[in-house]
C-alpha cells in the first residue's frame, strides 16, 4: 500500500472564520495506481495535495505513508520523508534559473546526503529518462516550457520515490507540449511509479485510471477508469 487517509480534517483559521478545507476524507492508494484528483476552485485539491506530499499536516485523522504515521510527524521528520519517499512537479516548473539541468536534477541529493559520485549517475539516469541528457548543461532560459518540466520531472525521479505528485502538471504548456508531458508520466506509470496528478483538467485527468473527485472539502466520487478515460466503476 502507497498511503491511506484515514477520515482526514484539515481546519484553517481565517481572521474570525474557521474554514474546513477537508473534511473527514479517507482514501486509500495502492502500490503503482494512477490517480488524479479534480474539484473546482475551492474543493480542497491544494490541501489534500499539500497534506499527501507532506507539506502540511491534518488537523485530525490519519496519513500512513506506507507503514510510516505521518499525521504525527514534527516539521524536521516531514522535510525528511519529503526529501526520501515523494517526487514534486509543479505547474511553474520551480527551477533554479541560475543552475543547470544537471545541477537542479541533483539537487534533492545533495540535500539527501548522497556522495557526490553516486550523485552524478543517478542525476544522468533520471535525465537520461526524460530526454535530455544532451541539454544537461544548459540553464532553463535556455529551454523550452516542456524541456523545462521534463528536467522537473527528472528532478521528480531522481531520489527514486515512492510516489510522483504531479500538481497541474500542464498547466503552463500548450495542449501539443502538454500530451507529450502527460505521455512521460504514462511511460513512469508504466514502468511502476505511482503517480498521483492534481489537474482541473478532465482531459489531463482522464490519462489516469482512477479519478477522485473532491467538494466541498469531501470526496464527491472515486470511479475508476478504463484505457479511453470512461468512468467504469465506483471504487470501495
């Protein structure tokens, strides 16, 4: 098992006004699933996205990142689980303008400690695996927006997580450029990443085989997919 919410509340205080941002939402995602969570503005995808990628933690209830408690992580523990067991790509890419390919791929190794030599190999395979290996000297002004999120990808990759989180992925890529993102992350899942995409979009989202709907802060529905995107069965 990948990780399970177990009835979830995450409350925030806005001047005098308590604001649920979830509520009571219990999921369960399994080794290898593809999902992605949709909702309007305001459903709570930031948070069950900032929750799931340990950035934050619920109120109340339960997160289990594998056999690991992290709803009762301190802020230390959270950046280390962070750092060893979830990849992040961003809609805004999130690049250093002033590093180059190589050097913002290795990045989380860096901060995970890894000697240098074993650095650059895992570095070179992550890019190797998005395309790039020939542009890994080259700063992201000197990329295109889809070479840019292939090395975010690649960054994404490169600590070997556990789980890909994927927030609007293609969001700041036209609809050509976003397909070829979206095959990227078909080809990961299919290489047995689990791979979770927070998108707004039904097209982007119908990549995955499983579609949670959030509202309101709950889980309006959880339907699984088949190979064309076509809802075929609630999930239990």
């Amino acid at each position: 098992m990948a990780l399970r919410l177990n009835q979830v509340t995450k409350t925030y205080i806005m001047g005098m006004e308590e604001v649920r941002a979830l509520q009571d939402v219990s999921l369960i995602v399994k080794e290898n699933e593809y999902l992605a969570i949709m909702g309007p503005s305001g459903s709570g995808k930031s948070t069950m996205m900032n929750v799931l990628g340990c950035l934050d933690t619920p109120t109340s209830g339960e997160y289990f990142l594998g056999n690991e408690d992290v709803s009762k992580m301190n802020d230390d523990q959270l950046a280390e689980i962070r750092n060893r067991k979830i990849g992040f790509v961003f809609q805004t890419f999130n690049l250093i303008p002033r590093a180059n390919v190589f050097h913002n791929v290795e990045l989380p190794l860096v901060y995970g400690g890894i000697a240098p030599a074993t650095r650059t190999h895992m570095a070179d395979s992550a890019i190797e695996k998005v395309g790039l290996l020939d542009r890994k000297k080259h700063r992201p002004n000197e990329l295109s927006g889809g070479q840019r999120q292939r090395v975010a990808i690649a960054r994404a990759l490169v600590n070997n997580p556990a789980i890909i989180l994927a927030d609007e992925p293609t969001g700041n890529l036209d609809s050509t450029t976003g397909e070829e993102i979206m095959a990227i992350f078909d080809q990961l899942h299919g290489a047995g990443h689990t791979i979770i995409l927070v998108t707004h979009e039904s097209g982007i989202a119908e990549h995955a085989h499983r579609i949670v709907r959030l509202k309101d802060g709950r889980v309006e529905s959880d339907l699984q997919t088949d190979s064309a995107g076509v809802k075929a069965g609630q999930v239990y």
